[in-house]
C-alpha cells in the first residue's frame, strides 16, 4: 500500500480550503482522486480567470 506524503496532503487540504471554503473534514474524505479532480479544476478557474485580466 502506498501513503501519501503528509506534506503534499497539506497542500492539496490548504488550496482546496482556500478557494473553495471547505471545513478540513470534509476535503480530507474526499478520495485522492476526487480531491486532485477538485484541485484541477480550481487550476482552470484560476487559468480563465487570469486570461480574462489581460484584456
């Protein structure tokens, strides 16, 4: 079985709760592959959201 580095967790826990607001419980049950579904699509957000500034 594979662990997930504790600090790359706090990472994906913090960005997620950042943007999105969520309690700490409720990101951390999130599955891995739900939780890296939610930080990718925060990443294309942000992506547009920056495209859109330079105009």
């Amino acid at each position: 079985m594979l662990t997930y580095a504790a600090d790359r967790l706090w990472e994906e826990t913090t960005f997620v709760a950042y943007y999105l607001h969520w309690p700490f419980d409720t990101i951390l049950d999130l599955a891995h592959p739900d939780r890296a579904r939610v930080i990718e699509e925060i990443g294309k957000i942000n992506s547009k959201l920056s495209q859109d500034d330079d105009y």
